[in-house]
C-alpha cells in the first residue's frame, strides 16, 4: 500500500498530487493546506519513496499502474491528477493506458520524452546524476547542488534548504532506479488520443523540461491550456506557489 499525506476530507473532488525524482509528498505540503477547505488531497509517496515500500520492477508504466491499482482501492473516481517532472510522466501515462479515469489533469515542468533523441544527451544526464553517488557520495551531499541548479537564477535560500532536506531523506537505490525508469519513455504520439481537459505549467527557466517543449506538448492535446511562468525554474510549486495554487484554482472550477 502507498504512503500518502492526507486532509481526510472524503466525498468532495479528488485532488492526487504526485512528486518528482528528488521529492517525496512532502513537497506538496503548502498545496494540502490551499486546497483542503474545498477538495479531497491526497500526495502520494512513489514506490520506495517515503514510507512506501519498495516495487520489484521500477518504470514510469508500473508507477502507473500501482497508482492507479491504489487509487481504485480507496475508491477514487474521476480524480484531478497533478504530476511534476517524473510525476507528470506518470500522469501522462495513466491518461493514456486508463482512458476517461481522470476527470482532468495538471502536468507540471514535464515532458512526454524523456531527453533528445541524441543518446549521448540522455547517458551526459544519467550520467551527471549517479556518477557522484557511485563515487561514495551521499544523497545529503548532492542535494543542495542538485537542487540549487533546477531552480530559477533567484536562488532562494529557503527553497534550497526545504526541498535539498526532502532530496537527502531518499535512498540511494530509490533515486537511482527513479532515473534509469525515464529511459525509454516517449508517449508523443499518444498526445492526440488524450481527450482529458490538461493544463500544462512550466517556467521560463527551467533546463530540465524547457518551456518550449511544453508548449509543443500542449499544442498535441486537444483540451489544453498552457501557462508558462516568468522567472521560475523546474521547482514551480515552490517557487512560485501563489500563481501556482491560484491557476490549478481557475483550472479546476472551469471544468
């Protein structure tokens, strides 16, 4: 059974928010707290992250699965799905396995593939993120780096501090087998199939999921909205929250 953070709330509209490669529910907290007077929220820790326990095969298609296995088990319909980065791929890849399951859903500083179609591109990145580990570093070592260079150039000590200490409480194998899970994904050509209502959220800043693959992601979905936001990086919920949180806001009560 997956770990989760909860208002509790049941019978009011579901909100699932699902986390990144370095995160766990936790960095969803301040979005619990905006959006717990009105909807049912539920943040879920991926397999192995959190108090989750571990999955014994590690891809974005059985992340998929178990969320949705988990979501059906706590009788969840028509949820509104919110993913970043990873969580976004997973988001994607319900929307497109389990047809008209989600009653919308939000993808935030994603993509629908992973890197370039150049593999060097996509080994430089793999590469660049477990090579420190292989050479005896910690998780707590590589996290205030690592999140210090995914954020926008304003690099704000609180941010750094917050999400670098949910970076460092992760295992090693957790991490490790979250990235190696991104290879090979590429659902492109499933964009035009989704007929789910998508907003799509990326900052101008961001070097992991550039805004312009983004907006051509959104130009692929029938039922989409796209907001790109000023002086933000990959860490948008927490960057900017105030736009953030008030955009799924708008989003969700024009449905």
């Amino acid at each position: 059974m997956l770990n989760f953070i909860s208002n509790s709330v049941e019978n009011k509209k579901a909100i699932i928010f699902i986390h990144g490669i370095a995160s766990t529910s936790e960095i969803f907290k301040n979005q619990i707290e905006i959006f717990k007077k009105d909807y049912s929220v539920i943040s879920i820790d991926l397999p192995g992250y959190g108090k989750s326990p571990e999955s014994k095969e590690v891809s974005i298609t059985n992340y998929a699965k178990i969320i949705y296995k988990f979501l059906l088990y706590k009788n969840i319909n028509k949820p509104i799905l919110i993913g970043h980065s990873l969580g976004g791929m997973i988001v994607q890849e319900i929307l497109t396995k389990y047809i008209s399951f989600a009653e919308a859903a939000v993808l935030i500083a994603t993509s629908a593939k992973f890197g370039s179609n150049d593999l060097s591109w996509q080994n430089n990145f793999i590469n660049s993120r477990l090579k420190p580990l292989e050479e005896g570093k910690s998780m707590k070592d590589i996290s205030i780096k690592a999140v210090t260079n995914i954020i926008s150039s304003n690099k704000n000590q609180k941010i750094i501090t917050f999400a670098s200490n949910i970076m460092a409480s992760i295992s090693i194998n957790t991490y490790k087998s979250a990235i190696l899970s991104l290879i090979g994904f590429d659902v492109r050509h499933k964009l035009i199939n989704i007929a789910t209502p998508i907003l799509l959220i990326s900052g101008d800043e961001d070097k992991q999921a550039p805004a312009k693959t983004m907006e051509s992601m959104s130009k692929k979905i029938k039922n989409s909205k796209y907001l790109e936001i000023k002086n933000c990086g990959h860490l948008i919920h927490l960057e900017k929250p105030e736009i953030f949180n008030r955009s799924i806001k708008e989003f969700i009560l024009n449905l």
